[in-house]
C-alpha cells in the first residue's frame, strides 16, 4: 500500500451570517466556513464568558477551598504536560494572592507513577501532611487515588476536564464541564480554564477586591492552546484575552522568558506562538523529567530566576527533538514495513514498538506517524518496570478511548489502564499482550474506521484573487485570531508556477511563486519538505504547482513581506 497524498477540500460555508460592514469579505468567508453567525460571536470580550456559576461543582469548590484560607494546608498535584503545568502556576499563584497560610505542589514524574492521583503520589503527598488536596488536570478519573486520600483522612477536590468514565471519584468536590448532564456551555475548557473558573468563584466568595483574576489570563492562554482543545466561543476569549495581556507585557515573567528563549516578539505573539514556541518547551520537562522546573519557571516572580529557568526548558525541548528525531526515523521505517503488509485490516491501525525508544516521546512519534500516514496509531514504549507505556494518536471518525474502552470490556486483563479523548489517549500493557493487543487495534480500527479517511485531507477556505496576496490581508487574518483546534488558521489554495526553488536549512524548501504571469512573485516556503510526504513531487523551476497554503508575515531584518507557508503542495 502507496503512501496517499493528501486531497484539498473547499470548507463549506454554514448560513448566513451577519457582520459589520468593515469585516474584510475574505474574513466574511473564512468566520461563515467556521459557523460563526455574525459579530456577536466575535466579541472576545471578558463579559461573554459563560457564567462561572454554570460550571458543574464550582460553588462547592470555593467553599471548600475557604475553609482552608486561614490555617489549611492546600497541596496542588497536577498532570505533567503544559495544561498541567499551567494550572498548578495558576492555583498556587490565586491561593497565595488570596492570602492562604499554606500552598504547595507536588509534581508528578509522568515514568514513576503514570497519569493522575494515584495511590502512590497520594503517598507521597501524605508526607506534607495537607489538610486538603486539589487536583488539576487529572483526578476525574482517580477512583483509587482519591480513595487512598480518603482512608488518610485527606479530602480531595478534583478539577478536571477529562471524560469521567461510568464511576466518579467519592471526592469532596468535582468540577468539571463535562460531568454527566452539565449544562454548561463549553465542554471544550482546557484543565487550565477550569482552575480559572474555581479561582474566580473563589475570590467572589471571599470578597475579595484586590484580587484580579483577569491577571492569570496569560497562563490560561498558555495552557489552553498548548493542550490543543478546541478554541469554541468561550476559549476563544480565554485565549484572546490572554493574548492581550503577553502583547501589553503584561504576564508573568515565566512566560515572557519562553517566549523570547524561543524568538519570540511580545507584542507580536499569536496563538501559535503559544502552541509551537512555548507550550512545547514545557512539555520537554515533562517529557524528559519531570514538570518541576517548567512551574518553577512559571512561579519565578523575577526576570533573572525566569529566564534561567526558560534557558534550562530550551535546553530539555533541544534534547526532545533529537530524541524525537531519532525515534522518527525508526518509526517510519516500521510504519513502511506495515504499510506495505498485505493485510488489509492490520493496515488501519498500527501498533508501534522499539525497545529503545523514550516513554516521554512516544506520543509525538505516533504523531508523526498518523499524520503521514493518515491512521490511528500506537506507539509503545518500555517504562521502568518493564510494562509498555503506549501513547495513541488518532483521526476524524475513529474516537480513540472509545475504542480503547471496546477492547478492554471485551478482554479484561488485557489493558492494565488507559484514558484519554477522541483524538488522543494514553495506556499500559504488560509486554507479553502486545501482539494480541496489536491484533485487537486492528480490529477494532476496522470496525470504525471510515476508508475515505485514510487519505488525508487539507481543508481550505477557496482561492485568493492576485490582489488579495498582500501585506494587508496577511495582518487583516493575523489580527482576526486566536485561531487553533476546532477554529483553524486560514488556508487557501491555487495553482501558481515556481520561479526559483532551493533548499534551505537541509529539509525545507524555499520557492518563488508567481499567481499569473503579470503577478508579483511571492515567496513561499514548505517546511519538512525532504523526507516528507510532498517529496516526491520532483518540482523544477517553470512548474505549474497546486499548492494550499497560508498567508503569512516574515519579518526579516524588520522588513516585512507576505509569505505563503505550504501546506500542500505538488505539479498540476
């Protein structure tokens, strides 16, 4: 079986919409194909947040966590990516702010104890003796862990955005937006948006006026697009708010010192920025060791502490990359191999293993793989004691927990745990039942899977007219953001013909492209172009390409010119 190449398809435009006479007729297009329905939705303002008061089990956390203001001892454990790093920032930076005597942390390392309140961190936690432990961005799903808390004698609120599964933990308090028959208006909220939600109906019971919740947007922000939950209305605002405050410079010095580790501009900083500079070197800490220094990096209250802090994170995201580098490359020859299988069925879902590869990497290898390939996939690998931590990746039509879920019920045993969402998850499995787990995927693939999905597909929002390839547009699109999951970057696509291509930091390719013959070249570049999906195209100088891109800002040497990033590309 060939590697497919992906298919451009036109987003459909959903009724008709309604905005102001100045909104650009391009972006008129591009918010229809979202379904925004006119300017109500896009007003990013604080005051259309949905109501704190909406969010199931909110009321009872704040006075849960009021009792502890004076003399409680509050210890927050969070998960060990960017949303949890992000949380627990946010938590111990309110609790502190709204005066409790004592806050702490614990941070989980992702190799030792696995996802969530377990019984042993639960341990661990024991030993700092709290009078009450909160969980973010995990506990949802910790029936034993909060069990152990409570036979300790310790209560536990739980803030989570995960799905809870058919039991939930006999926790003092959960928060969640997607407990079983909530109300509230967006299940989309991130573990961050959550802890948010509980600091503000917090301080409102306190009374608090001195306190200004709106001053932890920026880690919302952060936490929000770097764990890719869809940007509906509500985490739209979260984010844009967020963003306003990091552009004015007015965030905390752990995130301005990601950002410029990274090249950042400050007040230039989009979603992006968040998604692809800063939340990755978080997660490195995670990934490679553990969240410590990435909180510490976001707690640090100077300039010097932070920046040091941000220098380590750059160092652990280098280190990842090899790493990931390395593990990729492996991948792919396996994946090859078991595309070229006979098998049609063992070919829709495919299980990955190489006993070498770094648990803290899988996941963005399965990634990897999944996007080229366009299948769901599960990369393993051995953790310390001797299980395989398995990291899935999965695409639209195949819901990944769910099918995780279907094989556990019918052979109990042989997963030990998992979790996750549609699109991704987490398990483990004693190596000894990974070919039958290997054939179990497969099968169950197969009875979800709809085949026109393996050939991936690039949504675009229609061809630009020569004149709409400007500056103008470009910074009219920059500005009309955030974009991110589930409201995506404009992309457009045309046919135009190649002046000049060349190859620039040894696997990207730089092109001059010309719309018509009396157009303006424009340059334009396709990152990951060698060695990627696109490479066999064979494009020479005088091509006629189809190409699907983004119209974007490079600023050079402070001179700025439109760009067109390819997202697809090949000879007409």
């Amino acid at each position: 079986m060939s590697q497919p190449l992906p298919r451009i398809r036109r987003r459909a435009l959903h009724g008709t919409a309604s905005f102001a006479p100045d909104v650009h007729p391009v972006l008129r297009r591009i918010y229809a194909a979202r379904g925004v329905a006119g300017d109500a939705e896009l007003d990013l303002s604080l005051r259309r947040l949905a109501p704190v008061g909406s969010l199931p089990g909110v009321d009872a956390a704040a006075r849960l966590l009021a009792q502890q203001r004076a003399d409680g001892r509050v210890l927050i454990v969070g998960d060990f990516d960017a949303d949890g790093a992000t949380s627990t920032a946010l938590m111990v930076r309110a609790l502190r702010a709204l005066g409790f005597a004592h806050v702490d942390f614990l941070v989980p390392n992702r190799f030792r104890f696995g996802y969530g309140l377990t019984p042993e961190i639960v341990a661990m936690a024991a030993m700092r003796r709290p009078s009450l432990i909160v969980t973010v961005d995990n506990g949802v799903s910790s029936i034993e862990g909060v069990q152990a808390a409570q036979e300790r004698g310790i209560p536990v609120l739980v803030t989570d955005h995960h799905l809870p599964g058919a039991t939930l933990p006999r926790a003092a308090a959960i928060v969640n937006p997607n407990l079983r028959d909530s109300a509230f208006a967006s299940g989309a909220l991130a573990g961050v948006g959550v802890a948010f939600y509980v600091v503000v109906a917090l301080a409102r019971l306190l009374g608090d006026a001195d306190f200004k919740p709106a001053e932890l947007l920026d880690l919302v922000a952060l936490g929000t697009v770097a764990d890719v939950v869809p940007l509906d209305h509500n985490n739209r605002i979260l984010v844009a708010q967020g963003l306003k405050r990091i552009r004015a410079g007015r965030c905390v010095p752990g995130i301005r010192a990601l950002l410029e580790s990274a090249g950042r501009r400050l007040d230039r900083v989009g979603a992006a920025d968040l998604g692809f500079a800063a939340g990755p070197r978080l997660n490195a800490a995670g990934r490679l060791t553990d969240m410590s220094v990435g909180i510490a990096c976001l707690l640090a209250t100077e300039a010097d502490a932070a920046n040091g802090l941000a220098a380590q994170l750059d160092s652990l995201n280098r280190e990842r990359r090899d790493i990931e580098q390395r593990m990729q490359l492996e991948a792919v020859d396996l994946a090859a191999t078991l595309s070229a299988s006979t098998d049609d069925g063992a070919a829709l879902g495919w299980c990955l293993f190489d006993a070498g590869w770094h648990q803290g990497v899988v996941g963005l290898v399965a990634g990897r793989v999944k996007d080229r390939w366009h299948r769901p996939v599960v990369a393993f690998a051995r953790a310390d004691d001797g299980a395989l931590r398995g990291s899935a990746r999965s695409i639209a039509g195949v819901h990944i927990r769910d099918a995780l879920e279907a094989i556990a019920v019918r052979h109990p045993g042989l997963i030990e745990k998992f979790g996750g969402h549609a699109m991704a998850a987490g398990l483990t499995l004693a190596e000894g039942h990974l070919t039958q787990f290997r054939a179990e995927f497969a099968a169950e693939v197969a009875r979800r899977i709809d085949r026109d999905a393996l050939q991936g597909v690039v949504d675009s929002d229609g061809e630009l007219a020569p004149r709409d390839l400007n500056l103008g547009l470009a910074k009219v699109l920059a500005d009309a953001g955030p974009w991110g999951q589930g409201f995506p970057e404009p992309v457009f696509d045309g046919a135009f013909e190649v002046s000049d291509l060349r190859i620039v930091g040894d696997k990207h390719l730089k092109l001059t492209l010309k719309a018509d013959a009396e157009g303006e070249p424009l340059d334009a570049i396709a990152f990951g172009y060698v060695g990627g999906v696109f490479e066999s195209a064979a494009l020479r100088a005088g091509a006629r390409v189809e190409v699907a891109y983004r119209i974007e800002i490079n600023d050079y040497r402070n001179v700025e010119r439109v760009q067109l990033n390819c997202q697809h590309l090949r000879p007409v």
